[in-house]
C-alpha cells in the first residue's frame, strides 16, 4: 500500500481500536522478498514490457499464470507490434506455457535447473565485464555455473549469445525468473 493509504489506516486504527489485516489469494511474497533482498524495499514489482529491449524468462509465464497477466500481456502485446522495435524473448520454460509460446527461442529446461540457468547466465554477463556484487564468495558461485550450457544440454555459442543480449541492452533488459 502506498504511504497514504498505510497513514488512513493507521488512523482509522488508533480512532476505533482496530487492527487491520491483509489476505492475497495471489500470493506475491518470494517477489516482494526478492526486492528487498536485491534493492531494500519490500514492494512488489511491476516490469515494463513495452520499455524492454531484452525479456529472459525463467519459468516466469508473465503471459499465462504469473504475476499481473493482463497487464504484461497489453505491454507485451504492445512491444511486438513493430518488427524494427520489438524486445527480442527468450523462454526458458519446464512445461509449455502462453510465455513460451510466445518465445523467438524456447529451451526445455527442468524445474531443478532454473539456478543453473539463472547463474549461468549470469556468469556468462559477468565474462562480457558486468560487476557482480558479493567479492570472492559470488565469483566462487559463479565460477561454479561457468559451464552452465553444457550441463543443461543447450548450444553454449547460443546460451552466450543470449548473456550478450542482456549485457548489450542492460539497463534495458528484463530476467524473470
């Protein structure tokens, strides 16, 4: 909730002794949890498809089942309607999904090795020269996923191509995950 809308129910709060509570069927938290990890603030995230360059999913169907659909479907919907613009979107995807329909590259992956991919990918990012916080335990860690495509059966020239892809539009770039 924003700032007003917590200070109007603190007040109603303390005026008639309630408490308040908040039930989502949707639930959100391993996003919201993610974002305070990564940037501090416990918030839920909203992603701008029609801003992206580059989209990397992993198991995220932001198109069919994941987080806020109509919304990314209109943005998505929104980006791939000129061919010279569109954000290229790679899928890396354990069952088939709307998402991965949607894919100009799709990889079978098992739900086991979303890490493997996660880090691999970014292993790959930070041999294009990406910093990646965490000193030598994170570079020990990453190390370890150096081999990545290998592992999960895929084109590694393919599988470096896509960290390229993100590294050449950072700042304009979406991994889901």
């Amino acid at each position: 909730a924003s700032p007003s809308t917590r200070s109007i129910i603190t007040e109603f709060n303390q005026a008639f002794g309630g408490r308040h509570y908040v039930w989502d069927p949707l639930n959100h938290s391993d996003l919201i949890e993610g974002q305070r990890l990564s940037f501090g603030e416990a918030v839920v995230p909203h992603f701008h498809f029609d801003k992206a360059r580059m989209i990397v999913s992993i198991d995220a169907d932001f198109l069919g089942a994941w987080h806020m659909t109509v919304t990314n479907n209109r943005q998505f919907s929104r980006a791939r309607k000129n061919i010279e613009t569109m954000p290229r979107f790679v899928m890396f995807d354990s069952n088939f999904s709307l998402s991965g329909a949607n894919a100009d590259i799709r990889f079978k992956i098992k739900p086991s090795q979303q890490i493997k991919v996660a880090l691999g990918l970014a292993a790959e990012v930070v041999k294009l020269g990406a910093t990646f916080p965490g000193g030598a335990p994170a570079r020990a860690l990453l190390d370890q996923h150096a081999n990545a495509a290998q592992e999960l059966g895929i084109d590694a020239a393919i599988f470096t191509e896509v960290a390229r892809d993100l590294w050449d539009n950072r700042g304009q770039g979406l991994v889901l995950a």
